[in-house]
C-alpha cells in the first residue's frame, strides 16, 4: 500500500483502470505483476522511466 500511495494520483488511476480494463483474469493477473514490479524496482511506470519527485533534478 506504501508503495501505492507513493505514487502521483494520475499513476494510482492509471495502474487500477488498466488492470479493470483487462478482460481476462490471466491479463489481470499479468498487469498486476508488472504493476508490482514496476513499483518494487521504483523507476517505472507502465513500462517507461520514471523518478519519484523526491529525486528528480
């Protein structure tokens, strides 16, 4: 949930409307994984880079 709220909000809508937008639970299921990845490793977002606004200069 940390890792969640961290997150901008446009990034919280962004990650829950594409894993609801997913019409087969295998598909959920994978967006969910990527989205955890993604948010375990800190410097992604949908598969692109980003920084946390705490460390971008």
């Amino acid at each position: 949930m940390a890792a969640y709220l961290a997150r901008p909000p446009y990034q919280q809508n962004d990650y829950l409307g594409w894993i609801s937008r997913a019409k087969l639970e295998a598909t959920k299921l994978k967006r969910i994984t990527q989205m955890l990845d993604e948010w375990q490793g800190g410097n992604l977002y949908m598969k692109m880079a980003w920084k946390p606004r705490a460390e971008r200069s």
